[in-house]
C-alpha cells in the first residue's frame, strides 16, 4: 500500500496488533501504522486521508531527523554516510564514507578504532621508556575518554575518539601512559604529561567543549 505525502510517494506499512488505538511513525522514509486487526484497509485510508497535514509534518520531522544521523564525524571532519546495498566493503570517497548497511557500517567503525588508535598508540610510545607491557581494549564509555588500570596493565580507549581529530587521540594515550609513572593527578603527573605533550590544557579544554 502507498499514499500520497508531500507531493511524494510513501510506502504503508501496517502492522496489526492487539491495541486499542491506531499510531503513525516514519522511519526510512516510510510510514509504519499500528492498529487492531480488526480495523478494515478503507478506514486506515480515510484516517490517512484526513490526518493528511500532520501526518506531512511529521514525515518532514523525521526526514530531517534521518539527514543528521547520516552525518558522521571521521578524525574531526564531517562525512556523509551512503548506504548502498552493492557496496561489498566500507570505504571513503572524498567526504563520503559508503557502506552497505548499518551492521557493515559499525564492523568498519570498530575496525577503523583498532587500527588508528593502534597506530597512535606505537608512535606515542617513542616517548616513553620503562612502560610495562599492557594491553589495549577499545569500548564505548560514557564519562571518560580513557582507563589505565595499572594493577591489570590494561589502557582502554573510548571508542568515541574516533570522531577527534588525532591531537586529540594523541593527548588521551599519553594521558594513560603517563599513569603508569604516577597513578593519579598529581602535580607529577602533569608534569610526565607535559614533558610529551605540552599544550595538554588545550585538549583537556576542547575534549571538554567539542
């Protein structure tokens, strides 16, 4: 079924349950309607018919909705992301980063974390010496942008740095580096961070506010 919205043609889906009331929602650009199984095709026609309106509205709402969730930040620079269900592997053209869906999508996120906060990881270790062997775990946290658990020797990075630009990236791994010298906040602490990354109050500031 498809009805007419905006001068565009949307697909209906209905979805029939043991509810009471009848509910619109759009998501990818089709309406989804949820009514009772009892509720004839010529009667969810004419409530479409006559909610015609809000029904456009909410239709706008949620398109525009869609367009910002496509926008995704790479390195500290904006992509769109195309899905295309020809697309075999995940790649960037240009400011676009295609991929076949959401799932091949977030498996080349993922990959893409290990990879480039990996590659940070051994150019920042040239400037530290007597670093216990450790491990690197990569999650997405809500509240911080990385963990040493010293006892455990294991630094785990916010998966979400990988939408920061690689100073940024940079400055959270000596920040969990230098924990292995001193396991705290100290004046000390600072100081090792210093030494290896001098404008430290700068990303602590912008990891803040961005």
């Amino acid at each position: 079924m498809e009805v007419m919205l905006d001068n565009k043609i949307i697909k209906v889906n209905i979805i029939r349950k043991r509810v009471k009331n009848v509910t619109f929602r759009f998501k990818n650009n089709e309406l989804y309607i949820s009514c009772n199984s009892l509720v004839p095709e010529f009667e969810i026609k004419r409530m479409i018919a006559s909610n015609e309106k809000s029904l456009t509205k909410l239709y706008n709402k949620q398109a525009a909705r869609d367009d910002v969730d496509k926008i995704f930040t790479y390195l500290g620079e904006p992509y769109t992301i195309v899905y295309d269900e020809s697309v075999k592997k995940t790649y960037i053209d240009d400011d676009m980063i295609y991929t076949k869906n959401e799932q091949k999508f977030n498996k080349w996120y993922l990959e893409e974390c290990s990879r480039i906060f990996s590659e940070r990881m051994k150019l920042q270790l040239n400037n530290f010496t007597d670093i216990p062997k450790f491990s690197l775990r990569i999650r997405k946290m809500s509240t911080r942008w990385g963990v040493n658990n010293v006892t455990k020797k294991i630094i785990t990075l916010n998966s979400e740095l990988l939408k920061k630009d690689v100073t940024l990236i940079d400055y959270v791994i000596v920040h969990e580096l230098c924990h292995f010298y001193e396991a705290n906040h100290s004046d000390r602490f600072w100081y090792q961070v210093s030494l290896r990354y001098p404008y430290y109050k700068l990303a602590r500031k912008r990891l803040r506010s961005e």
